[in-house]
C-alpha cells in the first residue's frame, strides 16, 4: 500500500483513473488483436477468469 502525503489525495486519485482508463484501453486493443485470456491475464497479472467476467471474451479450449 503507498501512503499519500495529505493535500495530495485528489491529484493521486485522478492520476489512478487514468492508468485504469489506459489498462482497459490495454485489453481493449490485445483482445482485438486476438489474444486469449489466459496470456491477457499472464501480461496484466491477473486471472484469466477475472479477464473473461470484465471483457467479453470466449474461453478457448486446447486441445
């Protein structure tokens, strides 16, 4: 967790929708270049499943 000095809590707050705005935009364009969850979720470090509940994404199978 990072301590935010006082005075400083609306500068930090927008500053972080904006990454989240540019993460989303992110998996936007990865997902339209036809990467699956599983590596979208390997280069975001987040679980694919948790990709798939955010984006409309269909879940591949291996075979």
């Amino acid at each position: 967790m990072v301590k935010v000095k006082k005075g400083n809590e609306k500068k930090v707050a927008k500053e972080l929708e904006e990454l989240m705005k540019i993460r989303k935009l992110l998996m936007v364009i990865l997902i339209r270049d036809g990467v699956d969850s599983s590596l979208l979720g390997d280069i975001l470090e987040i679980d694919a499943s948790t990709i798939r509940h955010m984006m409309p994404m269909k879940k591949l199978k291996r075979s």
